[in-house]
C-alpha cells in the first residue's frame, strides 16, 4: 500500500516538474520528464510493484536468488576454465589436426639465403689505445665544426 502511495507522489511531481519545463518553452525536455514521470505509476497499475514488494520480503525468492548467482558463477568458472585449455574437446581435436596437416617438412625449416647472400660485414674493431672519452669528445667536435661553431 505504501509503495502505491509513493509511486503515485513520484509521478505527480515529475509531472510538476514537466509542466514547469514546458512553462519555460523547453518542450522535448518536457516530455521526456513527462514519460520518465509516468513510469512509476505505470509500475502500479501494472501490478509489478505489488509482485517486486512481495518478493522482496520473501525468503523462498531470495534463496531463489542466491541458486541464480550460484549457477551463474558455474557458467562464468565453466567459461574460464574452457578459455584456459583451449576450448571445448571438440574444438581442440579439429586444432590438433588442422595442425597436423599444415606441418612444414623438416628440410623446410632452414632458412633460405640465396646464391648471392654473404653475411654482413662487421664492423672494424677500433685502435686499442683510443680511449672512450676522446670518441666522444672528437664526435662533438665534429658537429660544432660542421655548424660553424
């Protein structure tokens, strides 16, 4: 009885609020509080207030929840575990042997260079007695000379 009450009170307040908004010259805004303002009482004609008040004061309904929120952690721990492995034996036995009959032969597996392919050429190793610093200070030396510095 009392959620009855309340949601006719809400309604009629958001009907207010529409006629205001409507006052203002702000029309689509005022329908759509209008539509959000007829929805609670809606509810009530409905009956769903009604059903969603005894429910929620039931304790078969709520146990009723509790199993919902146990089977969906099953599905979500089943889903889990499948991603982990790979998915469902059906798809990894069609895994296994589309991977067996797109295997590369084992003289296939080197890599091919070509006739005319050497390998790179290293670079020359440096004179042992030039220090790290002096490199260094001989490449900065280099740009300020190039820019007239």
């Amino acid at each position: 009885m009392i959620a009855e009450t309340v949601c006719s009170a809400v309604s009629a307040a958001g009907l207010g609020i529409a006629a205001v908004t409507a006052y203002r010259r702000r029309f689509l805004t005022a329908v759509r509080v209008a539509a959000y303002a007829l929805v609670p009482i809606g509810l009530v004609m409905t009956g769903v207030v009604e059903w969603l008040a005894d429910t929620a004061f039931s304790p078969v309904a709520w146990a009723g929840f509790a199993v919902l929120g146990v089977a969906w952690a099953l599905f979500m721990i089943t889903r889990t575990v499948e991603r982990r492995r790979g998915g469902t034996r059906k798809e990894r036995k069609q895994a296994r042997a589309a991977a067996q009959r797109d295997a590369v032969a084992p003289d296939a597996s080197a890599p091919s260079l070509g006739a005319g392919a050497a390998p790179a050429a290293k670079p020359a190793p440096k004179p042992a007695n030039a220090s790290r610093g002096e490199d260094d200070f001989s490449d900065i030396e280099a740009i300020l000379k190039k820019h007239g510095i």
